[in-house]
C-alpha cells in the first residue's frame, strides 16, 4: 500500500522513472478530487500500458466529476491518444457520451472506433442501431467483432437478425462461435425482459472481492448491480454495506439495507440487516 500523499501521486506520475509514475496512478485509485483529472488524462498518453489503463480506469470511476471533461479531451485528441480516453468515457456508463461515440464509429483509428462500438452496446444506445451495425462491415476484424458483442447487448429483434446475417456472410469459424454467443446472450435478455426482470450485467463475485484491493470504486458499481437486480445473494449487500462504512458514507449504507430487507424478508439472512439497520439508528 503506498504512502504517497495526494499531491506526491499528481507530482511523480510525469516522473521519468516508469516504477514510480505506477506507484503514483495506483496511489489515485478511488480519488474523487477535480485537481486530479487533467493529471490522469495526461497519464492516458503515457508509454506504459499499466499506467495508461489505470489512469483511465481512475477517470471512469469518477464518472459524473470527471466526464465534461473527458468528453472534451476525447473530441479534440486524435489516434492511439484517444483509445485509453475511449474507454475512460465508456467506463463513466454516462449516456450524453453517446452521440461522441456514434461520432467515433469512423474515427481513423481502430482502437477508437472498437471501444466507441462497445460501448454504444453497454450504453443500451438502442437508438442508434445503424451505427452500430455500419461496424460490421469495418475492416478491422475486431471492430467487427465488437459491434456483434454490442449488438447482442441491445437484446432486439433487429439486432438479433443483423448477427444472425452477419454470421451467414463470415466464413471465419471463431467470428462465428462469437456470433453464436451473443445471439444466444440477446436472447437470454429477451425472456428476462418478457417476464419482468431486471437485465443487469453482473461479474463474479469473486472477481469483484479482489477489485476491493485495487479499485474500491469500481468494486462498489459491480456489487451495486447486483443491488439494482435485487438478486438473491446476500454477499454483495453485506460487501457494500462494509465498504459504505469505510468511506462514512451513511445514506447509501442505509439504502442498501433497507433494500436487502425488502430483498429477503419472511427468510433468516434478513436477521443481518434488520441487526446492522437498528445499531445505526
């Protein structure tokens, strides 16, 4: 764990030694701070890969705090420096960043027009299908596989039909199985969405206890999808309620009690949270 104070992590990340520019942006995960925005964009640039994805994994974490900005460096960079900002601003799950991504579907670099496709999928941009599916005529071979991945997100009847066409005219087995994959994931949307459930994107759990290490923000918008679903497990709500407690943030610890005592009423895992809600009040 390092000791950096907050001012040492913005001054050593333009340090010319790589070991100490990566000490520093780890030192910045979970920091809200303004100050520290232009600081991490610029790191998005920098010549190690660790460093450039953190730094933009930071941004995304911060979401609302961060995003104006992030959109204003997206659309005036230009090639491989805007990549690690793409997936910054995908990472904020804000959706007025969809129309710079519809935009970027035709940025000149492949990076760029990969991540934008994604992320108009994750956004459930359903408006803006043709866009997406222009994607799969793109000559890069993983553009085209990530607008088969977006299109499977958006769970439609058109986007369904546009994999399934795409999966007549490739002859690439692999390029296939992936169609094959997401079809089968739209469709598994589809019955969900037909019988009233939420469709959350969710990770393992296991994943996300070890994300507590190195990106407690990230950590707590995973466990928070499992809260949106209201799924039946009781882990994340007991994991968020401990991470809300560390960061003193009192409101949200209480809502996501009172939404696991909704969640597990008339069964014995209520017991925890009906216990943890009356030594708060």
């Amino acid at each position: 764990m390092s000791n950096l104070s907050f001012e040492e992590a913005i001054n050593n990340l333009s340090d010319d030694d790589v070991k100490v520019r990566k000490e520093a942006v780890e030192s910045l995960v979970g920091i809200t701070d303004e100050e520290a925005i232009e600081p991490l964009i610029k790191a998005t640039t920098d010549d190690n890969a660790q460093v450039r994805f953190k730094a933009a994994e930071i941004l995304g974490s911060m979401g609302d705090v961060a995003v104006d900005k992030l959109i204003e460096e997206f659309t005036n960079a230009e090639g491989k420096d805007k990549r690690f900002l793409a997936f910054a601003l995908k990472e904020t799950e804000d959706k007025k960043v969809i129309p710079y991504f519809v935009e970027a579907t035709s940025d000149d670099d492949f990076g760029v027009r990969k991540v934008a496709v994604r992320a108009l999928g994750e956004l459930q941009a359903e408006d803006e299908l043709d866009s997406i599916a222009k994607c799969l005529e793109d000559e890069d071979w993983g553009v085209r596989l990530a607008a088969i991945q977006a299109l499977g997100d958006l769970a439609s009847d058109e986007s369904i039909k546009l994999i399934k066409d795409a999966r007549k005219s490739e002859e690439d087995k692999d390029f296939k199985k992936s169609c094959n994959k997401a079809i089968k994931k739209a469709q598994k949307r589809q019955k969900a969405k037909a019988s009233g459930e939420a469709v959350v994107k969710v990770i393992p759990m296991s994943t996300i206890k070890e994300m507590e290490k190195t990106n407690p923000q990230k950590a707590i918008k995973e466990y928070e999808r499992y809260v949106e679903a209201k799924q039946t497990k009781d882990a994340p709500y007991k994991r968020l309620c401990i991470l809300y407690r560390k960061a003193d943030d009192y409101d949200n610890e209480v809502r996501v009690i009172e939404t696991a005592i909704e969640v597990f009423e008339g069964t014995k895992k209520v017991d925890y949270f009906e216990k943890r809600l009356a030594k708060l009040k």
